[in-house]
C-alpha cells in the first residue's frame, strides 16, 4: 500500500512533530510510505511572510503531486487561522480522493479558539471534513469539535502513546521513591507562559526555606524566544533547588523522567493529550496538572496524581509543599501509572491503530 503522510517532523521537537516521526518511523516498515513535511514554512505561529507563503505553496505542489498515486493520505490540521488556511488549500490539492484523506487532530484548541468563535470557518472546512475518509481524535473530549460535520462513525479515537525507551521497569519505579529527599520534580515542554514554566517557578519562590530544601525543580525544553530565556536563566542563578537544562537530548530526556517522583505540567492552554504526560507515567511518575479537557482523558484527580488550578502559583504551592511528607501515596500513584502506560499508551498500539484506519480506508 502506498500512504502519503502530510505531518510535521522534527525539528523542533514537540508532542506533535515526536508523534509524526514515530508513525512514519512504524509504517515505513510495512509500507510504501512518502511524506510532506509541514514543519517547512509552518503558519501555526500565525506569522506571515512572503517566504512562507513562498514556503507553503511548495508544500502544497509536493502534496498534489504525492496524493495522485497514494492509496491512502495521513493529514494532521493545525489550529491557527494561518495554519488552517494552509490546510483548506491542501484540502483542495487532495479534492479528487478526499475519501482516502484522514485527517488527525493533536491538539485542542481548534473548536473554541476558530470553529466556536467563527461560524463561517467552521462552514468553510465542514465541506471538506464531510467528504473526508475519517477524522482521527484522541480521545472524547474532542468528540464535539467535528459534531455536524461528519458522521459519528468516521471518527476514530486513538490515545497517544510513550516511546518505549522511557518505559522503567517496576522495581526501579519502586526503588527512586525508596527516598525522596529532596522530592525531584520534572517539568519537561516547551518553555512558554501558557504552558506554565513560569507559574511552577513562581510557586517554587513562595515556599518557606525549609520546604524548598526538600523540593528540587528541574526544567527542561526550548524557550520562545532569547529574552524569555535570558530572564529565566538570570531569575534562578545561584538558587539551589531550581535548575534549567535547555533544549535536552533523548538520552537526558529518560535519565530527567526516570529519576523524576513528580511530573508538573501546569498548563493554561486548552490541551490535546499531551504525550508528556503519557511519558511521565511511562517513567514512573506521578503528575500535578491542570483540568484541561483533553488532559481528563488520561488523567484523573488522586488516581494518576494531583489537580491543580489554572494560572494559579499558590494552588501548585499547596501541593509541593505537601507531597514531600507523602512518599508512600506518591508511589502508589507512581507505579499505577507506570502499569496504566504499559495496558494502553505504548507507541505500538498507536501505530497499530492508525496503521488500521488507514488500511480499511485504501480498501474501501
């Protein structure tokens, strides 16, 4: 079978660009597989420029020429007004096997951020989401961003997964909270405001000496832009229980989440299903996080760790200074998570699931 895939690779990496270059990683393997990279001239910024443009009308060439032969096309949308008009346009180059299109949605803000708030954005892509092979979701709380647009049954909910590399086996999961002193928390993603870095920082600096004695924050991921970073690095100079570790590679990566007790990802944005925190349960880890909606479908409040509020330091302070006197609940969460990654958030069913979706389709 020959698939097409119209995803964005590495660099950067992000839970986006690692779940594209796992897929294509698992179906070259098994088929004749070609790929469009959108990384090239991204909009999802929401910057225009003529290079882009220039950037994105050979993306589009390259999709129109790929598609024609393609028994089966993988399409992962973007969710910024740029990026979605990018995709409307490789919609039309698809216009002749939109039937074999499947498209797939990572993240969460496309229904409130464009289809809620602009009805005729919405009208402009139901018409080619309608004709589409399949929309792929991860889970249902984004059942309702495609309601209307297509049929109930042309919608696949696949759950990302966790490289198996950053699997850790039980008994080490059990060994690293044998001591938790100091209690290491992880917090490992982009480096921007709505993601939270700055409001964990914050909370870190509002607890009493003695307390910050026992928590130890290690920050890891790209910043936006230089003067973010500059900031932040000056900010936590010589302070003892903070430490930023840049843009880190696969190895330090598993080393930071194997020896991590507490993943932290107090986020503000309207969440996909950040595969971070699928890795962090992967590793072993249990998780303080925000009550996004796709977030709750893999996470739950005292089963896989601890809510915390939205844009809320004092509410992320509460709990740090209260999980160093719980080791024994942090490692029941811990390896509860550990065990719920290995039943349903492994990479291999993630290919294996996709891998059928598409497969059904080219024979349809």
């Amino acid at each position: 079978m020959k698939v097409l895939l119209v995803v964005p690779l590495p660099p950067p990496v992000t839970g986006h660009s690692l779940a594209s270059q796992v897929l294509l990683d698992g179906l070259t393997r098994v088929h004749d597989t070609t790929v469009v990279d959108l990384s090239v001239g991204s909009l999802n910024d929401g910057r225009v420029t003529m290079r882009r443009l220039y950037e994105v009308v050979k993306v589009v060439r390259r999709v129109w020429h790929a598609q024609r032969s393609a028994d089966a096309i993988y399409f992962t949308i973007s969710e910024s007004k740029a990026g979605n008009l990018k995709d409307v346009l490789i919609y039309l180059a698809c216009a002749g096997r939109l039937r074999r299109l499947f498209v797939h949605l990572h993240g969460g803000t496309i229904g409130r951020e464009l289809f809620d708030r602009h009805p005729w954005w919405r009208a402009m892509n139901a018409i080619f989401i309608a004709r589409v092979g399949g929309v792929i979701i991860s889970g249902k709380a984004h059942l309702d961003i495609f309601s209307g647009m297509i049929p109930r049954e042309r919608i696949h909910m696949v759950p990302n997964g966790a490289q198996e590399e950053l699997f850790v086996p039980e008994e080490d999961v059990e060994a690293k909270f044998a001591d938790i002193s100091p209690l290491r928390v992880l917090y490992l993603s982009t480096m921007a405001v709505d993601k939270g870095y700055r409001d964990l920082a914050d909370a870190w600096f509002q607890l009493s000496p003695a307390t910050r004695d026992r928590v130890h924050i290690d920050f890891a991921g790209r910043f936006e832009t230089e003067t973010d970073q500059r900031q932040f690095e000056a900010r936590i100079a010589g302070v003892k229980g903070i430490r930023y570790h840049g843009l880190v590679s696969p190895e330090e990566k598993r080393r930071l989440l194997k020896q991590a007790h507490v993943f932290c990802l107090p986020t503000r944005m309207f969440e996909g299903q950040p595969i971070s925190i699928l890795e962090a349960y992967a590793s072993g880890c249990a998780v303080l996080t925000t009550a996004q909606r796709g977030i709750l479908d893999v996470f739950a409040d005292t089963v896989n760790g601890f809510e915390v509020a939205v844009a809320a330091p004092d509410s992320i302070a509460t709990a740090l200074s209260r999980l160093p006197t719980e080791r024994e609940r942090l490692r029941e969460i811990a390896i509860g998570n550990r065990r719920s990654a290995g039943e349903r958030y492994r990479t291999s069913t993630y290919i294996t699931a996709i891998r059928h979706i598409l497969e059904v389709g080219a024979a349809s």
